[in-house]
C-alpha cells in the first residue's frame, strides 16, 4: 500500500478533514486512535511535528463546533481527550463526502483521457 506522509495539509485539508470527521463519526475517538485510523487507511503521521498538526486540525474543528471533545479520566493512565462529531459535523461530512464525489469524478475523467492519449501514442 502507497502511503501519504502527511506534514501539514499536505495530505489535502479537505481530504484530511473529512477522513477525520468519518473516523469520528464511526466511534467517538482520541487523538492518538485517529491517528493510528489514519495510519491503517495509508496516512502516516510522523513524529511529534505531523501530530501537532493532527491536534491543530481537531482543536479548528472543536472551534468550528463540528466535534467536541470532553476528558476521559475514567479509564487507567493520561487523561485523554476524547472526540465526538456533533450535528453540524455531520452536516459538513456530508457536504465534504459530496465535494469528494464531485472530485472523484474529475479524476476519473482525467484518467481516461490520460489513458487513451498515451495508449494512442503507444500504438
């Protein structure tokens, strides 16, 4: 499997956003259990740098009121702060899902025409 190193948006802020918000809204998560999410989809996070910015991208989208997040102290160990996606999360997973599928498609038709330049040229 191909992996994205992920520093900053690179890995396409949209993208990494809505990745996040769909782990999210499969199990409410901490930071490190996305991450490692993240890791097993082929976005791998790199030293403590590239999950800072996993941190800054969870703390926007507590700031945007599209998760929110509450202490766990119950469990043994750190306290951890656990993500949960809230109504408006959701609302903008769906529009983001919508603009993937938008981009989806625009790939795929530059691929077949990729596809049947280069196969034209191969003949």
């Amino acid at each position: 499997m191909s992996h994205c190193r992920c520093r900053g948006m690179g890995c396409g802020g949209h993208f990494l956003e809505a990745l996040v918000l769909l782990l999210i809204a499969e199990e409410p998560a901490y930071g490190y259990e996305i991450a490692k999410k993240l890791s097993e989809l082929g976005l791998e996070f790199e030293g403590m740098g590239s999950m800072g910015n996993l941190y800054r991208l969870l703390a926007r989208l507590e700031a945007e009121g599209l998760v929110k997040s509450e202490w766990d102290v119950l469990n043994r160990g750190p306290a951890r702060r656990t993500y949960r996606i809230t109504e408006s999360g959701k609302q903008q997973l769906s529009f983001l899902a919508e603009r993937l599928r938008f981009q989806r498609d625009l790939l795929e038709k530059f691929f077949k025409r990729y596809e049947q330049l280069f196969d034209q040229r191969r003949q």
